[in-house]
C-alpha cells in the first residue's frame, strides 16, 4: 500500500479545520442547551429534588 505524506501546510490547514469544526460543534451544543432553557423557562431551576 502507498501512503500519502502531507506537507506541513497541508497539515497546518487539517489542523486549522479540525479546531474550527471542534468550536463549531460547542457552539451549537451550547445554543441547543440556551434554547432549552428559554424554553422551557427559568422554573426549571426551582424545582425540588
């Protein structure tokens, strides 16, 4: 089998993505969690355990 050896550039760029994708992927479940409790409303805080 050949193996495809990436420059450092390529490397550099993967990374790049890799980081951008990662805040993304936070961002958005951090949203999600923020919609829910504005949905859901603030009471959900006082309820008992």
């Amino acid at each position: 089998m050949e193996k495809v050896e990436l420059t450092e550039q390529q490397k550099k760029a993967r990374r790049s993505r890799s980081v951008a994708l990662g805040i993304a992927l936070a961002v958005l479940a951090v949203l999600f969690y923020v919609v829910t409790i504005i949905k859901i409303g603030p009471g959900i805080f006082d309820r008992a355990m």
